[in-house]
C-alpha cells in the first residue's frame, strides 16, 4: 500500500504502539494469567488494561495490578530495536506535513522507552497512554483534541477490534495492522510494509 495514496487529503496519523507499529513479545495471556493469580481474581481481563479496575474490589488493588503490568510492559519495551524502517516511514509522514499522535493502553513509562529505543520518539507531536484513559475512543478523542484535527482529516491504525469500533464511532479511517477485521478500511500486514517510494 503506497503512503501517499493512503494519506491523501489527511492532516494527521494515529497510530496503537505494541501490535501495531512493533511487537514487543509481550505474551498477554500469560500475563492475565500472573495477574489473577497474583490478585487472586477470575476476571477474564480482556481487554487486559480496562478490565483491571473492574475486576479490583478496591484502589489499592488496581495500583498493585498495573504494576505487575507496567514491570512486564518496561521490559519487553526495554529489548525493541532500532527500526530503520519505521523512521524512513515517519520521516516520510512528517515530510507530507502530517501531524503524529500515539495512543496506547500501555503506561508511559514503557510507551516512551520503546519509541526512543525503535528511533521514532521525535516524530510523535501527542502521546497519549492508559494514564490519560483507559477506553481507546476516549484516547483518540484527546489526540484529535490536541492535535487540532477533524476525524474525516484522519487516519488510524490499529490491530484489535476495540481499535476498529473507537474508530469508526469517531468517522476516522481506520487501517487493520496484522489481520484482516471485518469492517476495516485498509489492512496492511505490517506497518513496515507502507511504500514510501
């Protein structure tokens, strides 16, 4: 898929971080596994960062949980590599005039220490994390709002249906990075694979 077909008539990108710009080798389900046991619930915590305060009888809990998550999250983030790739692409974005937001249900600990380590952390001009919300259209509600742009002049990318749903509620693009989600505008199998020449 050529980027500038894809960006056409924009003025800005958001984009998700783990699962759709890297993976950062995160095993989720073995997590939500260690937290309940941990916490000692059995909440299904899918999606695993909303589901915390839910399944949590008080705040003491949540803290302690989002911990367990944050230790898992600034590991796996302290081993991403930097990406050539990725920068060539941002360069591009941010070459076409393009304003750049982040949206993540990671903290931001973890969030920023990926993005300097992949080389793009400079490109982004808004990063919001799961300090700031934790439901993924409320997220890409604040990065429009910061950013100064219409949803019809945006485009998404993401890799889970709750992705998908925000978007659409919102009238954004949406592009399925890694699977094909009924109902998607774009897929593209990796972030990697937009064609900048």
């Amino acid at each position: 898929m050529r980027l500038d077909e894809l960006l056409q008539g924009k003025e800005a990108l958001i984009t998700d971080l783990d699962g759709t710009l890297v993976d950062l080798g995160i095993n989720w389900d073995s997590l939500r596994e260690r937290v309940r046991a941990e916490m000692g619930w059995d909440h299904p915590l899918k999606p695993l960062g909303p589901s915390i305060p839910k399944a949590a009888r008080n705040k003491d809990e949540e803290i302690r949980a989002f911990k367990i998550v944050e230790e898992e999250e600034i590991a796996a983030s302290s081993r991403a590599d930097r990406n050539p790739r990725l920068i060539e692409i941002f360069e591009k974005i941010k070459g076409m005039g393009l304003k750049l937001a982040l949206v993540t249900l990671q903290a931001r600990k973890p969030a920023l220490i990926a993005l300097e380590r992949l080389g793009i952390l400079g490109f982004f001009d808004v990063i919001i994390t799961r300090e700031s919300s934790l439901d993924r259209k409320e997220q890409l509600m604040m990065a429009l709002d910061e950013l100064g742009v219409d949803p019809s002049k945006c485009i998404f990318f993401g890799d889970t249906p709750w992705d998908l749903d925000a978007g659409r509620e919102l009238g954004i693009k949406t592009v399925c990075v890694g699977r094909r989600i009924d109902g998607c505008d774009y897929f593209i199998q990796k972030f990697e694979d937009l064609a900048v020449h």
